[in-house]
C-alpha cells in the first residue's frame, strides 16, 4: 500500500447546518424537504439556509471539489463533497458563514463548521483568519454563481 497516496487521498467533508443541539455529525439525516414554489421569499429561513448552503457548495466546487452535492433539510440543510486537503476543507466549512454573512450582514450561528474548519487546519500552518478572509474573498468573487445556486436549492431543495 503506498502510504503517500493514501495520505493525500481525499477527504470526506460533511457538513451541517442545524437548529440547535439536533446539528451535527452522528445526526441521522432527516427527510430532505420538498419543492418551494413561486418567488423566492429571501425573508423565510428556507433562503437563509439555502444560501449558507449554497456558499459551501459554490466554494467546494471552486477548489474541484468532486461529487458535491446539497439539500435542504426540515430543520437546516447538508453539503457533501469530496476535497483534496484539510486547508481546502477548512475554506469550505467556512464558506458558509461567509455566504450567509452577506445577505444577513452577520455570521449566524455554525458551531459545527467551525469546528471542522479548526480541525482540518490543524497543523497545516494556515490559521482560521488565513482561511476564513479565504472564504469570504472566494464567495465574493462568485457571488452571482452562490446566488444562483441557492435560488436553485431553495426551489428544488437540492443541489
Ligand atoms: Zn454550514
């Protein structure tokens, strides 16, 4: 077994987010939520969602991330996808936050991404702020791309 490809075979990022103490890994996913019809509602929670979502998704496939894909769920919603390093890793986790922060104007609340985001950076030399200014320039620069997919996420609630 070669143990350098091993260790640069990719990581599984899961991410979550969630109301509450429901939120998080060893969660059983619940149910995804069906089809919104009409316009979009950017007040409801459901927009909310979609776009933190939607700046994890947009991030990841930015990095070539691999097999990425996004729901929405009764009480938040997941992104899963494949990534190539911890640092990337870290970069998608707090993409989502960096999203959401644009359109609500603050971070909101994600405990578990930035727990993932600490725990993919440790010992890659690259700290939260390095990662999380990282985040936020990748969703700025593909704002139109995280809009678009999360008016997408919204209507069909998935991605
Ligand atoms: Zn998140």
């Amino acid at each position: 077994m070669n143990h350098t490809l091993l260790l640069g075979l990719i990581i599984l990022v899961v991410f979550w987010l969630g109301s509450g103490s429901k939120s998080g890994p060893g969660r059983a996913s619940g149910r995804p939520v069906g089809r919104a019809s009409g316009a979009v509602d950017t007040r409801s929670e459901r927009w909310g969602t979609s776009v933190h979502e939607a700046g994890h998704y947009r991030v990841a496939k930015q990095l070539g991330g691999r097999g990425v894909h996004g729901w929405l769920l009764p009480d938040g919603g997941e992104v899963y996808g494949r990534l190539n390093d911890g640092v990337d890793s870290a970069i998608v986790a707090l993409a989502g936050r960096a999203a959401g922060r644009r359109i609500s104007g603050r971070y909101g609340h994600s405990g578990h991404d930035e727990r993932v985001a600490r725990q993919m950076l440790r010992g890659t030399g690259v700290s939260y702020s390095q990662a999380r200014r990282e985040a936020e320039r990748l969703v700025s620069t593909n704002w139109g791309a995280v809009k678009s997919d999360a008016r997408r996420l919204y209507r069909n609630g998935r991605i």
